[in-house]
C-alpha cells in the first residue's frame, strides 16, 4: 500500500484554491512552476490532471488495489525524477501513460514473484473478442497503445482516454485538426493490425467501442494527497524509501533503470552508425583521389611528378609511363640513375615521348 495514505495532512483552504487556479494552466506551465519554482501546488494540479487516466491503466493491469496504489504513486515519482529533462512537455499526457502501463507491469511482475502463483509464460488469447472481459481486452488496448510511435498514440490517449475533442487535442499539442483526425484514424488502423497479430480480430469501429465504454477512474482522495505530498517531498531532497512504500521505491527503480537503459542502447546505437559513416567516408576518399591511382602503378611520388607531362598547346596535362631499360643494360634496369653517367638512362622528356 502506498506510504502515507492514511495519515497524509490535509491540504490548506490557501493551497486547495491554488490548485483550483492552477489547474487552468498547460502542463508545460505546471512543470516550469513545480521543477524551477518548487511550487507545490502546480505538481498537485498535475496529479489531479492525470491522476484518472494513470490510475485507470494501473487498476486494469492490477487486480490488488494496493498494488494498484503503489504504482500510481510510483508513476508520478518516475516524473519527479525525470520531469524537468522531458523534451516536449506539452506531450506530459502521453508520457505519464506510457509509464503507468510500464511502471504497473514492473509492480505485477514484483508481486508475481513475490507470492509465486503466476508463470512467467504468457497467457494465450481468446479468438473470439466476446470470450474476453472488458478490463482485460482495456489492458491489452493499453499495452499496445504503448507500442505505437509517439504521433500515432498521442491521439488515441488524448482522444479516447481523456475524453477530448479533435480540436481540443489539437490545440493541446499544436497540430492542424485535420492532422490529428488522420493520426487518429491511422492510430486505430495500426492497432488494429497489432492486436490481430495476438489472435484478436478487432475491427476500428470495435475498437473505438471500447473506447467509448471508457470511464475515467476516480482516484481516491487520499491516494492523491498522498502523491502530491511525496513529489514535493521528493522534490525537496527527500529520500525515496522515505516518502514511498517498499513496492513504490522498488518500481520507481526499476522504471528509471529501464530508462537509462534505452538512452544508453540508442547512444551506442547512434555512436556505432557514426563509425561506420566515417569508416565509408574515409575508404571513398582514399580509393578515388587520384594519388591512390598512382600508387596503384607502384609508382613513387618522385616518378609521379616526373611522368606528368603538359601540353603547351591546349593546357592538358597526362601521364607518360617511364621508360623502363632492358635488364642487360648498363642501368640495371632502373628508370632513374644519375648515377650511371649514360644517358641513355635519363628519364624521357615531353619532346622525345610520343603522344599516349
């Protein structure tokens, strides 16, 4: 159960008509105040925001309410530590659903492990949609929306679990609402197409459904108090086994760790792809600049140079093979030997080398 719930202080007259005032605010707003200005109120106004949909996705995945209370807490702790570094807070809402369904799945693997009365294999689905109950079709719906590109489940969160318009969505995030009624319905194709790769014949219309059916869930009071209390403490330099419970801490851990590991994977990812351009960029200059060609003859620079030959008459420059003497010669066979004294052994000028 999370920490606190039951003895968390209640908010202040002053704070509550705060949060109400801030609660007019975009979430980038919210998150300026709360990481730059440590305002309390405005992660208050976050967690009243969104607490409904992340409590949703946390009560379909986990049937213990108290495991359920966990993860929503360690959710909104995962934005405590990562908030202030989010590239696009204004997509706050897509974020904190992608990682209550990843942080719910870390608590139900923690507490699977922890009885020892689930497998770890996964469990086979239904063909027939009808044979599945709502809230766990709800949770396959969840998982794969968090497989989807950023474009595509933005509006399917905004739209269908938020319950905002296309225009409100698209104000939200900045898109013509053309774009977002396109995303929106190539969002369902996809998931669609996901969803029968589990056996689940789900049409759009099926699917869009069960959107329909959707009810925000209505986090308790206490369980958002509580919350609100914990980021702030958090916040403020407080330990995290300090302001959330065994099973909270452990899956903000694990979250933060599954994170890291991703910017690590795509930094080496990236570093490697840089290697290779290099390593191609490199071999192309050195296989084609001319001085390779010459080198390929097993010419020296210094039988370069003496084999160019110009033509006073139109500028052209070209390349005249040396004369190489017979073996028998007094040279030995070398192009160039000063040292012989016969000059028969000096290098062949422009005049005395017919044209190529």
């Amino acid at each position: 159960m999370a920490l606190g719930l039951t003895a968390a202080p209640a908010l202040d007259p002053a704070a509550q008509a705060a949060i109400a005032d801030l609660s007019l605010l975009p979430d980038e707003q919210l998150l300026t105040r709360f990481f730059k200005q440590h305002e309390d109120g405005a992660f208050a106004a976050i967690v009243k925001r969104h607490g409904p949909v992340v409590y949703g996705v946390c009560r379909r995945i986990l049937s213990d309410s108290n495991d359920a209370e966990d993860a929503f807490q360690a959710t909104f702790l995962v934005l405590v530590r990562k908030g202030a570094s989010l590239r696009q807070p204004g997509k706050l809402s897509s974020w904190l659903y992608g990682v209550a369904n990843r942080t719910a799945r870390k608590v139900k693997l923690q507490a699977a492990l922890r009885k020892s009365c689930e497998s770890r294999a996964p469990r086979p689905l239904p063909s027939d949609p009808g044979e599945l109950k709502y809230d766990e079709l709800r949770s396959i719906l969840d998982e794969e929306i968090g497989q989807l590109p950023e474009k595509y489940a933005l509006p399917l969160v905004l739209c269908y679990l938020e319950g905002k318009t296309n225009a409100q969505a698209a104000e939200q995030l900045g898109w013509p609402e053309g774009s977002m009624s396109r995303r929106l319905s190539r969002g369902r194709e996809l998931l669609r197409k996901r969803l029968m790769r589990r056996g689940l014949a789900l049409t759009a219309a099926l699917i869009a459904a069960v959107f329909c059916k959707q009810t925000l869930a209505a986090v308790p009071a206490a369980l958002a108090e509580a919350t609100a209390i914990a980021g702030q403490k958090l916040l403020a330099g407080a330990k995290l086994r300090e302001v959330a419970s065994p099973a909270a801490a452990k899956a903000v851990l694990a979250v933060l760790e599954s994170m890291t590991a991703a910017v690590r994977l795509t930094g080496a990812s990236l570093l490697a792809a840089a290697s290779i351009l290099l390593a191609l960029t490199t071999a192309i200059y050195t296989f084609t600049r001319p001085a390779y060609g010459a080198s390929s003859y097993g010419f020296g620079n210094g039988d370069w140079f003496q084999g160019l030959v110009t033509n006073s008459s139109d500028r052209s420059t070209r390349y005249v093979f040396p004369t190489v003497a017979p073996a028998s010669g007094g040279c030995g066979g070398a192009v160039v030997a000063p040292s012989c004294g016969d000059s028969s052994c000096a290098p062949p000028t422009a005049h005395s080398t017919p044209p190529l």
